[in-house]
C-alpha cells in the first residue's frame, strides 16, 4: 500500500506484455504503482497466458476503458469521440483518481464473457423450486466474479408444515447452510471467491436461531444482518414485545421482547462480528430505494377484511371462501396464481374505509397499498402504489380492466339468471312460489301464450321469459302468463323460482343480491343483469346532453352490488345517491287513475361512454324497445365515446372499526382485484430483486493541494475544480457499464436496464485526513466528510441529469421518488462501497475508514519489508523528528500513541482503528451516509477490550444518526482462550499483553472442552480414562519468537512437577494463527494426559522429537538461536523445559530478536501477518488478497 515499486518489478511485468490493439494504441501516460499493487494486479487482474503475465498495468487500464467506452458508439458518437472518452477513461485510471469495481477491472475487453460488476440482490422464494433456482442463480453470479445478497425473510419458520409434501420445513437458516455450501463450491473465475449478505427480518418466528447461526463457525461465506422494523426499535424503545410473523401464512406466531432480542444481537456481535443491523423500513423509504411502488420491502402487513370480493377464475369470491386455498386471481382479466395457502389470516387490526365518487369503496388496513394514478392524458396513464392511509379526496385510482376476460364457469345458467333479475326488479317472492309481474297496456286480450301477447317492449320482455320458464321443471297445472283482471298487469308464477331464489339465499320480503349471487357464472351474470334493467332499467338523453343507461333503485347495497357485477364484465358505471327524495308522489294505480304512493330516497346507476358499448354487448335489453333506443342512439353519434380509463376518484378515506383481516400472495403480479379496486398483496419483494449496481469509487487523496499553506482554511487546500471533473467521468463510465456489461442471467439484464443504478463512492479518505492534519475522530473531520461528500452527490446528480438530456431518464423515472423533478439516467448515482483491493492498486487508505496502523510488515521471499505510512514518514522529515530510529521503533508498536519523539499533536492525527472510539466511527458513517443515495460500507472496529455495552450504544447510535444499516467487528471475536491468574479471570494473552521475557506466572487454566473420554488396552486390557483436570495448576509460561510473532507457551505440571499440559498462544485471539496454536497446546496435552506405561518427561521428549526441525516459509535467526516455525519454536520451549534443573522457576534464554508489531491476521495467500478486517470484508495488506 505504501511506497513505490522497484524498477525491477515492474520492467518485469513490461517486458512480457503485448499491447493492447483494440482502439489503436494506449495514450503515453504512465502510472505509479507500488510493489504491493504489482503484486495485486499480476495476481488478480492483469491478462495471462500460458507464458505468464502479458499485459502492463496501463494496458489493463487502457482495455478496460475502450471496452467500457464502446457503449457510447450507440448514442451516436464517432469512432474518434468514442476514443476521446476512452482516453478519459483512461487518464482518471492510470492517475489514481478512480477506479471502478473489480470484475470490471478483470474482465472488460477480456471477452470471457465474465460480468463486471461486484453486487446482485436475488430473491429467494418460499418454495422448494424457487430456493434451489436462487442457489443457481448465485453459483453463475459468483462464476462471473459477482457477490450476492438474499433476503431470506420469506422463507416458513423451522418445523411448519409443508401441505404438498405432509412434511416439515427446514427453515430459513438451514437453506442459509446450502448457500453457504454452495458458495464455498464455486471458484470465481479463478480471481474471486463468492461472497454473500444475509438478511432476515426481525419479526421472522426463526430470527434467534439466525442471530446466532454463526456462533459455532459453521457459515463461512455469508455476512448476515438483522432488518429491523420501525416497530421493533419503537418497541425497543419502550422496553416493550413486539409480534413474530409467520411469513408463509402471515399469522402471528408469538411474542418476543425487543430488549432481550436486541441483546441477543449484541452479544452474538461481541462474539463473531455478526449480525450487523440494517434499519430496513428506512432503507424503503430512502433514495436506496428510488423506485419504491415497484421495489419495496413491506415492514407491515396490508391487509382487507373478510368480506372483501375477490375476483378469480372461477368467478367472484369472498376473502373468507379463500382461507387456506390457492386460487387463480384474475388482475386486468388475466389469470395469476396465488400462494398455496391462498388468503390467511393477519390478525385483528383498524381498518379504513376507502370511498370513491363513482359508488365503488373498499374496506382495509390504512397501510394497505392501491394503485393511485399519477398521470392521466388523452393516450397515457401511469399511476404508483400507495398506502390507503395515504389518499387524499380528489385522487385517482385504478379499477380492474376486465375486458379481455371472456367468462368463467360456474352455478345456474344464463336464463335462470334473466328470471332471478325480474324478480328482484319487479317481482315478488312468496312462501309458496315466486311472481314475476309485466305490464303490457297493450295487451288487452287473455295471454295463456307467447302467441296471444303482441310486439311491445314488454312483450318482448314476456316472450324472454317464457322462453326461459319452458326449460325448466314445473307443474303441470302451469298455465304461464296471467292477466291481473282491470289491469295491464301480468303475472308469471312459478315454484322453481322460488326454489332458486332460496338458494340463492333470499327469502319472502328480502330479494337481496345476495354472495352466493355474486359466486353464480358468467353466464347468469348477463341474463342476471339483463332481466334486472328490462324490469327497472332504462335508456336516456340524447346527442347533446350525453347518452346513458340507467337503473333507479331505493335499495344503495343494491346498486353497489349490481355496479362491481357489472366491472366483473368489463363494464363500468357510477352510483349517484339520492336522485330523488323519499316523498308521496302521485303514481299510476294501474286503474286507470292516480293515487299517492310513499317513495323512498331513490338512487341511480349510470353507464356511459363506451361502457355502453359493452353493456350492448354482454348484457343488452330483452326490452325491444330500450334495445331499440340504446341502438339507434349509440349508432347516431357523430363522434367517438369517451373511452373508459378505469380510474376512480377518492372522496374520503375514513376510520371503519377493528375487525380480523387477512391477505394473500400473488406471485409475479403481486395484486388483486378488491372489490375492483387494484390492491397489492402483502408478498415480500426483496429490495431490487435481480438488480445489480456497478460501483467504483473516487481517490480523495488525490485531491489535496500540497502547494497551499497548511494555516490556509482546510477547504481552500483541497481540488474541488479536478475532483468535479473526476466524478462526472466516472458517472459517464459506470452508466456505460450497464449498456456493454454481460449480464450473466436474462431477469438481471431486464432490471439492471430499468433502474440503471450506478455507485460513485470514495476512497482514502483517511489519508485526505492525515493530509489536511485532521484527527479522524474529530468534529472538524465529521463536518468535512458531509460536505465533501455532499459535493460529490451534487455533481453526480447533475451528471445523471446531463446524461439524461442525451440519452433519456432510467425507463422507471416517472414510477420514482424522483418524477416531478428533472430526470435522471441513473435511479441511484452514490454508494460507499467496500474498497478492498482497488485501494491497494492506488496506494490509499480504504473507503472511509480510518488507517489500521501506521506500519505494518511482512516478508517477500528473503527479504523482510517494513512499510511506514509515507505520509507520516514525510510529516516526520518536515517537522524535523525524523530518525531511522524512530521509524524502526513505529514499526515495532504499529502506532505512535504514546511513541516517545512523536509531538503530541501528531500523536492525535494519526490515529488508528481501534484508537478511535466508536462513537466516532457512527459519527463519520452517519456524516457520508447523509449524502449518499445508497448505503455506506463501514466496519465500526472495536478492540479486544470493547464490551457488548460498547457494541449496544454504537448500534442505537446508528440508528439515531440516520444511519440505513451497520457492521461491528471486535478485533479477535472469533473466539478466545484465557487464562486465569489464581481464581480471577485475565485476558488472553497478546503480543502487547504479554509477560516480559523469561517472567514466570502461576496460573490456573480454564477447562477445556468437555473431552470424549479415550479407552486404550493396557495391561489387562482395562479400560482407562484421560486423567482429570485439578482445579487449579501451577505452570511456567515462556516468551518465544517465531516466524508467526510472539509465542507465549505455557507449560503446566502435575503434583509432581511434571510436564501435564500446554498452552500456547500466538496472534490475536480468534485468528487463523491463534487457532492452529491453540491447537498444537491442545494435542500435546491431550497426549500427556492419556494413560501410558511412558513417564510424561519421556513423553515430552517423543513430542520434542516430531516437532523440531519443521520448517517453514519464513526461518528466523541464525545457528542454534534460529526457529524454522511455529511447532520448531515450540519444541525449543518443551526441551528447554525439562532440561531444568528444578521444574517452575526459570528463565529462557536470550530472545531470539525483537518482534515486529502484528498489523492483523495471517494471510492464507502471502503468509504476512496483514489481514485485518474492513468494510465488511477481511483483505490483506501485502499481497491485496481479499474474501470479497
């Protein structure tokens, strides 16, 4: 990271490269690279072959930026234009100033057909089928040099049943093992190995045994998060429950409390690193989330109350007649499958009553979603999701457009239904038998047939239902229609009618339209509706005023119920209430005369426009002449009719009571028809399902202006003029990733291009700060990091708006938080993305993290390398307290806290890490994340001596700042061993920690695991154990030096002075190298416990003898003083033990040489002790190996 290359490592590279022909030759600028960014690049992304490395550091930048310049020839630009952008490309590279992501970095020009971007989102759905094509889905992702995130949320809890199978589900957390396995199988493109992120919701049944899945080290390849609810931190807050969700059947499983789950979360962290939080209803309602009605984790659950219609394939049904059945929900007339388990119930929650002008409403939660319509012209509509809660009067929303529907079986025929509409129109239902009544004044003559009754309207309304009565089984005393005598009134009665109508759920004194109505076929539907406007419809106005059908009635649930039958066909209408009053009007008496008639408040359903249309078509008058009016009406237009936009407007939005309430999930469509109303379901949709984001970030430290003073004002010392130029460039290259990136799945490429999402994030930030002489931890640091941070999302911005002006807005623009205002090409332009090895090729700090440490160092073949930070080196040459000395003794501690020499006000710049107090860390995330569109990638790094109380205010900390998520890791927290002085606890031992050299302690070690107990034949083949442990032992620990570090090796003895165990510690607690120490101490006491015919001192010889000489990569010393590795270090402790003259008390020799400090772990790639853990991810500092 720091420093430059020799000469010789890199003309090693130039000389067995091949130019880069593709756009003619590379422009003439050159770069620096340091030696660690040579070996970071001839590893991982400069081209091959059999020979070895063919490609330049520059050639790699070259084809990467014609490659990603090739998009612009399909905005119109020339091959030279497309080459000028290229070479900007280009010069932002080779600099230092911006890098993208690295799968573009490895495979752009390559042709391998490798995608070149670093992040995807790809759902996981509840269903075997569905989780499997995720494991696929990411295996090809992590193939292309991808990592993956899932939400896992909607996978059933552990142990539910599964109806298809009779089995039980397996839950979330063990599907989370499958992936994890899955990811471990796959090698990405021989560069990358997969990683992942893991998210499920903190109301999931399972979401304990989530918290703690990665306590026992089993899950390698995840990095997991807990998504937090608004409702869980309210309940946190309070101290208060809060309710588990079942997200199959969406019923509440339980109860939980917020504090006791949140210091689950806490310790597991303090433990492992893991879980971290994302705040996930605040990531919805954030700009990482700009198209929010198409992409949108629901937090909640909508939901409507029993009694709501439903429209499927097999006709209308009510919520309650769905309950634990799968149905076909017919959205916009077409067919859509729900979950298995069709509607569930939700609970018991307030519902609103959602009230349109036209007459349709829906009851249902206020969080409930309806399309609400944005945008109406003469050609266009467009609309948005939206809360019920949310409308206000005057608001449009959508119906359902049932058009393209042509039926749907079912119950009764068409001609039943005819009779059943004039029945409830105009006739009367008895005990005995059901009366249909016409009048017909011109009939005057006796009508015991269809023959006898002549051409009238009514008539034709007669002959209809004659017709129909003959197909259906009645006495034989059935004389059909029957004069009223004085009157022009006939009557048809029949005992089958009466039959239906009872089981259509009427009775005498109640013709309701009843629901098992409702559930009748298409077929009754039209003969329904036909009989019932031939008995109380009719056809008005004219030209001028508009024409009209229109049915009149004092029953408003009458009218209701016939306008949804009538959108169920495609028709639709408004109800206007109260037309008439209730009064006393003189009407006909049938005799010829007048007389006073009580009426009640009188309601009217009109049909107009081309509604019209389609009534003449699918419904239509038996009445010959309302059929004959309608006809010659429609036919004398001089004009189009209004076409139907199925939208409503919003009158109110009102409280309705509490009830039980209950939803459904439609996959795909992910709505439903609600008593025509276009509802959403309540099925989770993982935030930018199949979308990914092509990130890169800007070097920070690339514009500070060391020619200004340092008294100048910290802003007037940094190049916000070059840093402009740089951030609209690297716009320009990330919206060109999208258009020449190979997507590695069809869906990714569709939701890649719809949102256009692009990550501009910054990096070495850290080193701006040491630049500047800012402390990281400083107020002055903080309000920077908003301001610079805030220019960066202002420029971007205007760059998306520039490009957009060119090439148009991302296609969901106008469905996004940003309509209304000036487009953007891109739906997300900002991101703080982890930085990983990308910071190593331009030599600077990660991210925005803070510096790990000031030195750190390693060994290259036989040479041991220290690595000074060269910005404190040159510090330290400025102010005049330089000394090779000083440098040595800075590489040996790995800070300058405390550092005699360093002044004071130096000592607080170059903080590092775990210096820093973790409200800083929260602070400085907060600052970046407040300018961000995305989320910002940020270890908060806690010492060893952090507690989970440290860990707890650190994540309120986050969420009180505003914060979308956060990552905790405590240095070592993978696992401890400690050691106890007499009967109090210590902690573990480190290389700071540890005793001086040759001090002696007596101590009382923990217990050890429980140990099977191991049988061997001795003797008489008795059956012997391992011998206990006493309580307390006394011992002798060691400081040895190793190629490792500092080796504390402790020997314990039995009550006999001889050797019974060992302990040996090397590197930080939890690491890869603390781990295989502990294991060596571990076998070697096992084996001096185990019963045998050897005395422990000979069986310290026997292990001395296996041990010493094992070499390793990195010998230290010389002659007898020189230790090959780790296990030879160790046997040189073991002899040296029982050489002793008296066991316990003595000191070991000289030290083999002073140690130098350990930056972190030690890398599986390089062997340096350089790998800490960053952004999320563990990398190295030598070599740029890298988990991500």
């Amino acid at each position: 990271m720091f420093g430059k290359a020799s000469e010789s490592t890199f003309h090693g590279i130039e000389q067995g490269a091949e130019m880069t022909q593709a756009a003619g030759s590379r422009p003439a600028k050159t770069g620096q690279w340091s030696e660690s960014a040579l070996r970071v690049l001839k590893e991982r992304y400069l081209m091959k072959d059999e020979t070895g490395v063919r490609e330049t550091p520059e050639e790699m930048c070259w084809r990467v930026a014609v490659a990603i310049a090739k998009a612009e020839e399909q905005w119109g630009r020339s091959e030279t234009e497309a080459r000028q952008v290229a070479e900007s490309f280009y010069d932002v590279m080779v600099e230092g100033k911006f890098l993208p992501n690295s799968p573009t970095m490895m495979n752009a020009g390559k042709e391998n057909g490798m995608q070149y971007s670093a992040c995807f989102v790809l759902p996981v759905e509840d269903s075997m089928e569905g989780i499997f094509e995720a494991v696929k889905r990411a295996a090809i992702i992590h193939q292309s040099g991808g990592g993956t995130g899932f939400a896992f949320s909607r996978l059933r809890p552990k142990d539910t049943l599964v109806k298809s199978t009779g089995g039980k589900a397996s839950g979330p957390i063990s599907f989370l093992r499958v992936f994890n396995a899955a990811t471990e199988a796959v090698k990405q493109g021989g560069a990358r190995r997969g990683a992942n992120m893991g998210i499920l919701k903190v109301d999931h049944p399972d979401i304990l045994e989530f918290i703690d899945c990665k306590l026992d080290g089993g899950i390698t390849n995840f990095n997991i998060s807990v998504a937090a609810t608004e409702t869980f931190m309210d309940a946190l807050a309070k101290d208060e429950a809060y309710e588990l969700v079942d997200p199959h059947t969406k019923s509440v499983t339980g109860h939980l409390q917020a504090r006791e789950v949140f210091q689950r979360i806490v310790q597991a962290a303090w433990r492992t690193g893991d879980p971290g939080m994302v705040f996930i209803d605040r990531i919805n309602t954030s700009s990482a989330n700009p198209v929010q009605q198409d992409e949108l984790i629901e937090a909640t659950n909508p939901c409507v109350p029993g009694d709501t219609w439903i429209m499927t394939d097999v006709g209308p049904r009510q919520v309650l007649d769905l309950l634990g059945k799968p149905f076909r929900a017919i959205v916009d007339g077409a067919g859509h499958a729900s979950g298995l388990d069709g509607f569930f119930k939700t609970g018991t929650r307030p519902l609103v009553c959602l009230r349109t002008v036209e007459g349709y409403s829906l009851r249902l939660t206020a969080d409930h979603q309806v399309r609400r319509v944005t945008r109406l012209t003469r050609y266009v509509s467009e609309a948005e999701w939206t809360e019920a809660g949310q409308l206000r009067p005057g608001d449009r929303v959508l119906l359902h457009d049932h058009r393209e529907l042509t039926g749907w079986a079912g119950a009764y025929t068409e001609g039943e239904g005819y009779l059943v509409g004039l029945l409830v129109g105009d006739g009367t239902l008895k005990n005995d038998k059901a009366v249909l009544s016409v009048w017909c004044p011109e009939v005057v003559a006796v009508a015991n047939g269809p023959s006898e009754i002549g051409e009238s309207g009514a008539s034709a309304v007669m002959q209809a239902a004659w017709n129909y009565a003959q197909a259906l089984p009645h006495r034989s005393d059935f004389k059909g229609w029957l004069p009223v005598s004085g009157r022009t009134e006939f009557r048809l009665s029949l005992a089958y009618l009466r039959n239906l109508a009872g089981e259509l759920g009427m009775a005498p004194g109640r013709k309701d339209i009843t629901p098992t109505l409702e559930q009748a076929s298409s077929a009754f539907y039209r003969g329904f509706l036909r009989g019932l406007f031939d008995a109380d419809g009719s056809v008005q106005g004219s030209q001028e005023k508009g024409v009209s059908v229109r049915l009149s009635q004092s029953d408003r649930e009458r009218l209701l119920a016939t306008q949804r039958m009538l959108l169920r066909l495609g028709i639709v209408s408004t109800l206007y209430e109260g037309r008439r009053p209730s009064q006393v009007r003189m009407l006909p008496d049938q005799r010829g005369g007048l007389r006073g008639y009580a009426t009640a408040e009188q309601h009217e359903l009109v049909i107009s426009g081309d509604n019209l249309l389609r009534f003449a078509e699918r419904v239509g008058f038996s009445d010959s002449n309302k059929a004959l009016r309608l006809r010659t009406l429609c036919s004398a237009y001089r004009r189009m009719v209004n076409r139907e936009r199925f939208t409503v407007r919003v009158v109110s939005v009102t409280d309705a009571g509490m009830e039980d309430v209950y939803d459904a999930q439609v996959p795909g469509v992910h709505a439903f028809d609600a008593n025509g109303l276009y509802a959403h379901n309540c099925g989770e949709q993982p935030l930018g399902p199949n979308d990914a984001c092509n990130l890169g970030s800007v070097n920070l430290a690339r514009f500070y202006l060391p020619s200004i003073p340092v008294d100048a004002r910290v802003t007037e010392r940094i190049d916000w003029a070059g840093l402009e130029q740089v951030v609209r460039t690297a716009v320009r290259f990330l919206d060109d990733v999208i258009d020449v990136n190979p997507y590695p799945l069809q869906d990714i490429i569709e939701e890649v291009r719809s949102n256009r999402r692009i990550g501009l994030g910054v990096m070495g930030w850290a080193d701006l700060l040491l630049e500047l002489g800012l402390p990281y931890d400083s107020a002055e640091a903080v309000t920077l990091g908003d301001e610079i941070m805030g220019f960066i999302q202002q420029i971007g911005h205007d760059a998306s708006e520039k490009l957009a002006e060119a090439r148009g807005p991302f296609p969901r623009w106008s469905r996004s938080i940003y309509k209304g205002k000036k487009p953007l090409r891109n739906s997300t332009v900002t991101t703080i993305a982890p930085t990983g090895t990308i910071s190593i090729i331009v030599g600077c700090s990660s991210g925005i993290e803070p510096i790990f440490a000031v030195a750190f160092s390693h060994i290259v073949g036989d040479r041991h390398l220290t690595f000074v930070n060269p910005i404190f080196e040159d510090v330290a040459k400025r102010r005049g307290f330089y000394s090779e000395e000083l440098m040595r003794r800075v590489a040996e501690q790995g800070t300058v806290r405390g550092l005699e020499g360093v002044p004071e006000d130096v000592q607080r710049v170059f903080v590092t890490a775990h210096e820093i107090d973790p409200a800083w860390h929260v602070k400085m995330q907060s600052a970046f994340q407040k300018q961000t569109d995305n989320g910002v990638s940020k270890t908060i790094n806690l010492s060893h001596s952090a507690t989970p109380d440290e860990i707890a205010k650190a994540y309120m900390m986050a969420y009180e700042l505003g914060c979308l998520g956060i990552t905790v890791f405590r240095d070592g927290c993978k696992g401890t061993q400690v050691l106890h002085l007499g009967t109090g606890a210590k902690p573990a031992l480190s290389d700071a920690e540890g005793p001086a050299l040759g001090d002696i302690e007596v101590v009382a070690q923990r217990e050890a695991p429980q140990a099977i107990p191991i049988v061997m034949k001795m003797g008489r083949e008795a059956a012997l154990k391992v011998k206990p442990r006493p309580r307390t032992v006394k011992g002798v620990t060691y400081r040895a030096e190793t190629p490792l570090g500092t080796a504390f090796v402790t020997v314990n003895q039995n009550g006999e002075g001889e050797p019974f165990e060992v302990f040996a510690s090397v590197g930080k607690a939890g690491s890869d190298t603390s781990a295989v120490s502990e294991a060596i101490g571990r076998l070697i006491s096992m084996i001096l416990r185990l019963p045998s015919p050897m005395s422990p001192r000979e069986r310290v010889e026997q292990i001395v003898s296996q041990l010493s000489g094992i070499g390793g990569g990195r010998p230290m010393g010389f002659g007898k003083g020189r230790v090959r590795s780790l296990p030879d270090a160790i046997a040189q402790v073991l002899s040296e033990h029982i050489g002793l003259t008296e066991p316990g008390v003595q000191e070991m020799r000289a030290a083999l040489g002073k140690a130098t400090q350990k930056v972190g772990d030690m890398c599986p790639d390089c062997g340096s002790a350089t790998l800490v853990y960053e952004e999320g991810c563990q990398k190295c500092y030598s070599c740029g190996f890298s988990e991500c």
